[in-house]
C-alpha cells in the first residue's frame, strides 16, 4: 500500500469529539462515523496551500467545484451531471433540513426506514414533521425493504415524502436497482418525493455496486433530489460540505430560498479546496482506504466467530459501520452499551440510537488501525465471557 493506515495518530487533546468527549483517557470510542485516518495528502497540501496565503476573506465557489463533482460521479458512479443540476450546501444535515422545509408543511409523514441514521430522527421533529417507519425486514444478518408496508404507509395522504439512506447506515447494505425500482414506482404511484442520502456511495465494496437513485428516477413521474458530499468518504467532517442534485430548477430554486432563510448558503473556503482536492486527486487513496476497512471486517468477522460466536455480524456491503447483532447476550442495546462504556471502557453505540427495530444490536466504527480494532474486541470478548 502507498498509504499507512496502520498509523497510530493521537487524537485526544485536539478536540476531537470522538476522542474528547469524555475525560477518561482510557475510553476506548468506536461509536461516531469518524475515521482514525489522516485525509489524503493531496487534501492536507491544497488546505495548506489556503493557510499560507494568509488572508481569509470572503470567496465564491470556482467552476473547479461543480467540475470535480461531475468527473467524480461520471468515473465513480457513471452517472453524468451538469452544473445546473447541483445546488452547494454547507453540510448534510442542513441540505435535508432545507429539503423538508421547501416541499413539506408541518404535520406532514415522512418515512424513514429504520434502523436509520439517527439524525434523521431529529432532522424530522425540528422541521415539525411525523415520522412514520418502515421498518426492514431482518434474518440472518441481512435486511430487505419491506415493500408490502412501504406502499401502505405511502399510501396515506398525509405522507409526503420518503428519507432513503443510500447506502444505508447503520446495517450496511447497498441497495440495487431493482430495489430501487419498486421505491420508485410506489413513490410515483402515490405523489410521495423522494430524498436520497448518499454520503457513503463511494465505501461500497466488493460485487457492489452503488445506485444513484437520481439515475433511477429520471424513468418515472417523480419529485425526487440525491444528496451527495465527500465528507464520509475522505473524512471531512468538520469541513462540512455537500451538494443537492435534482434535474429541476424549479426545486432547486425552492432549497436554495429556503437556505437562504435559514441563512446556510456559505461554504467553508477550506471545505470547497478540500472537496476539490479529494476528488480530483483523492481516488487512489480511497481505493486502498476501503480494501483496508474491507479487511478490518474481515478480521471482525473471524474475530467474532472464533470467540464471540453468539454475536452475528451483519453483511457489510457499504461504509465503515458494522451491525452487530446482539440478541443472545441477554441485555438490551442500551444497558449493554452502557455496561461496556462502564465496565470495559468500550464506547459502541446502542441499536436503540436508529429507531426501536434497533433494538439487540450494537454499531461499531471499524475505520481505524487494526491494533485499535484488536483492542475494542477483546474488550467486547472480555465483557462478554465474564458474565
């Protein structure tokens, strides 16, 4: 490999919220999506290149931006976009946000299909919207889109819109055409948007292969927009940046007032020469990134079989966040994420955290060295035979 992902890089100190959250220095925290790896250094030279310039007044987004986001998704997803069809915004959440508050009134449904990512959750309550579940179907490690329960709830005039988190997080599954075919065609049949959330299209791994949903539908009569942004892919979360992609500028109009009012239309300088960098030079970092997390499953996975063997591991077909099914070990998702927090120094994230079918099941954060990864284990390993 041409990068060191085994680096050991102390985070604590920097204000890290991952690492610094709590005080006790022997907490081990595998729970926020947020990598233990340094950014490309493609990324670290052009931020440096900003830093020596030495004045940091206000800036306009460059062509280069739009640009690189077209030659990523063309290369990446084989998707083709042009400039008019992508809105910037600074961050996911408030891409969302801003969705929601352009289409939908307060009161309105809008189905998530849990377990979600939990922000969701919270995004929907402060736009003053219900949320309604539809809960995936799991067995045996694997979840599937119950389509039966999807088309009744979309079927309830009060529901407006459909949250798809794809590829999806926390169970790790990429969602392929088909499935995304029936999303469209219930949507379509009951006037109910589409918002994609793609942050972690490009850590799909293996035989998959990661869907646009804008490129699904275009075949249909459906409001639809895709969220993408580099933010998980090369680790740049607190340089938040993203973007909304929707063919009609008439709904892109309809965001972009709303961030307007919300007063969330500037991007960080520094975000936009980091999306640039990462995406123009970033590609083969990233491809050594994903076969080292990929094996860092793999070793969680024999792990698991030889000494935690009532602990089933979810198939993970995309991110760096590992489902864990901890059904067997006696204790709900919360009092065992608590009880390893406290007696292991293990901080995991209980299932509970992306909706009540979370319940039994833990996440762990496997974007890290693997002697962090060996570590959390045996901690999990210890808890678990001392009971």
């Amino acid at each position: 490999m041409n990068y060191n992902f085994d680096e050991i890089i102390p985070r604590r100190g920097t204000n890290s919220i991952k690492w610094d959250k709590v005080a006790d220095e022997n907490v081990l925290p595998m729970w926020v999506a947020d990598m233990d790896f340094k950014t490309p250094p493609e990324v670290i030279k052009a931020l440096s290149r900003k830093v020596e310039q030495g004045i940091f007044g206000y800036s306009i987004i460059p062509s280069a931006f739009y640009d690189s986001i077209i030659n990523w998704w063309e290369i990446s997803h084989q998707l083709i976009l042009k400039k008019e069809w992508l809105l910037p915004v600074p961050g996911m959440i408030p891409a969302l946000s801003a969705i929601i508050r352009a289409h939908l009134q307060p009161g309105d449904n809008i189905i998530v299909q849990s377990p979600v990512y939990n922000h969701f959750f919270t995004l929907i309550e402060n736009c003053e919207c219900n949320t309604v579940d539809n809960h995936l179907i799991y067995e045996n490690g694997n979840y599937q889109i119950d389509f039966v329960d999807l088309e009744l709830k979309a079927s309830d005039p009060q529901t407006k819109m459909l949250l798809i988190c794809s590829p999806h997080n926390p169970v790790g599954r990429v969602w392929v055409r088909e499935e995304l075919e029936k999303i469209a065609s219930i949507c379509t049949k009951h006037q109910v948007m589409v918002v994609s959330d793609e942050i972690h299209a490009d850590l799909v791994y293996k035989n998959h292969r990661h869907i646009p949903f804008v490129s699904v539908a275009g075949n249909y009569d459906l409001v639809s927009v895709t969220c993408g942004s580099p933010c998980k892919t090369f680790n740049l979360s607190s340089l938040p940046v993203s973007y909304v992609i929707s063919k009609d500028q008439e709904i892109l109009k309809r965001i972009e007032k709303i961030l307007t009012i919300q007063e969330t239309t500037t991007i960080n300088p520094f975000a936009v020469e980091a999306l640039i960098a990462a995406y123009n030079q970033g590609r083969n970092w990233m491809e050594e990134l994903k076969e080292y997390v990929y094996a860092n499953y793999l070793y969680l996975k024999y792990f698991c079989k030889e000494y935690l063997p009532n602990v089933l591991v979810s198939d993970l077909q995309a991110t760096y966040l590992v489902w864990l099914d901890c059904h067997t070990l006696g204790k709900g998702s919360d009092e065992l994420s608590k009880f390893l927090f406290k007696e292991e120094k293990l901080w995991l994230n209980s299932g509970t955290m992306y909706g009540s079918s979370g319940e039994g099941f833990l996440r762990i954060n496997i974007a890290c060295p693997r002697q962090v990864l060996e570590e959390g284990l045996h901690r999990l390993e210890k808890y678990v035979h001392k009971k």
